[in-house]
C-alpha cells in the first residue's frame, strides 16, 4: 500500500513539474514589437527570421564533416544548438503552443553555454583558443554588438518600434546573433583541420 501511495505520488509530482515547465503566458513576444496575430503564425517578420539560426546551424553542422572526432562532437553539439534555437524561436513567435517558451529558451542556454565554454576550457588547458578564423572571431563581435542594439531598438515601447512594419528591429536582431553565432562557429573550429592540429588534438583528448 505504502509502495502504491509512493508511486501516486511520484506521478503528481512529476506531472505538476511538467505543468510547471510547459506554462507560458497566454500571447508571446509581446515585448518584441511586431503586432500579434491570430493563426499559426502569430509575429510574421519575427518568425521568419528566426529561419536565420537553422540555415546557420545547418551550415556549421556541415562543416565539422572534416574535422577530428572530439573537435567534431563538440563543433557538432554547437551547430545543432545553433538550428533548435532557431526551431524555438520559430515555435515562440509562430504558433505559441504550449510549452513553446521552454522550446525557445533551452537551445540558447546550451549554444552561449558551449560558445562560452569551449573556449574557456581551451584556455584553461593552454590551448589556442581561437583555432579558426581570426576575422570570423571579430565579425562574431561586431555582428553580437549589432545585434545588441537592434534588440533595445526593437523592443515594445522603442522609440523606432513600429508593431506593423515589416522592418522589424527584433527580426534583425535574430538575424545578427545568427550570423554572430556562425562566426563564432567558425573563429572556434576550422573547417578541417592539418594532420598536425589533428595529432595534437588527439593528444590533448588522450
């Protein structure tokens, strides 16, 4: 009996933590400008936008198709991240359904976490930190500082918001931290790698 009571309780717990990830407010993206529509897609611009970190991610996931297995793995991890971010956002400002806002928010939390910590840990370890592109590293910057302003102009109440423009400042901002994602990518990992970095990677791994 006891057993039976433990496991009623378990599932109520289980199912009032499940209610709790899934709950949203009723409408999303009401701070981010563009009017809400009804339908499947209830902010247009900022929707289609979001379409900007799955080409990204889908690109970065290609170009680890050369590197070494644990650069692979984790340059791989990242790029996904990269495109789930965008299929939340998409799901965030697009149907809304429930659960959309956890959908939206954990992908980010995994690709600025691998962003950030991959190098960190490189550094840590006295490896080069930057093994890519040194100019991909500063558009990455230029692009997220962008980026950084088209989301204060594109909030709710901005003075440049306009809810029914179809310049929407939150749709830029999508589209500079998706292209300040790949540069990133890119700054971080090299397209492929020499039979050199390979070796001393493969010796930093073992």
């Amino acid at each position: 009996m006891a057993r039976l009571t433990d496991t009623a309780t378990a599932a109520d717990a289980a199912r009032r933590l499940a209610a709790r990830a899934l709950s949203q407010p009723e409408t999303l993206g009401d701070g981010d400008c563009e009017e809400l529509h009804g339908g499947l897609v209830g902010q247009p611009v900022n929707t289609a936008s979001s379409f900007g970190y799955v080409a990204v991610g889908t690109w970065l996931l290609w170009r680890t198709r050369r590197l070494p297995t644990p650069e692979r793995i984790t340059a791989g991890a990242y790029g996904a991240f990269v495109a789930i971010s965008g299929a939340g956002s998409i799901a965030y400002h697009g149907p809304q359904f429930a659960g959309a806002q956890l959908f939206h928010d954990l992908p980010i939390v995994g690709m600025v976490g691998l962003g950030i910590g991959v190098p960190l840990v490189r550094r840590i370890r006295g490896r080069q930190v930057v093994a890519g592109s040194r100019t991909a590293a500063w558009w990455a910057a230029g692009l997220g500082a962008a980026g950084g302003l088209a989301f204060l102009a594109g909030r709710t109440g901005s003075p440049t918001c306009d809810a029914d423009s179809l310049l929407q400042f939150h749709g830029l901002w999508h589209l500079c931290t998706a292209a300040a994602a790949g540069a990133w990518g890119a700054a971080l990992w090299p397209a492929e790698m020499d039979d050199a970095a390979i070796d001393r990677v493969e010796e930093a791994a073992s």
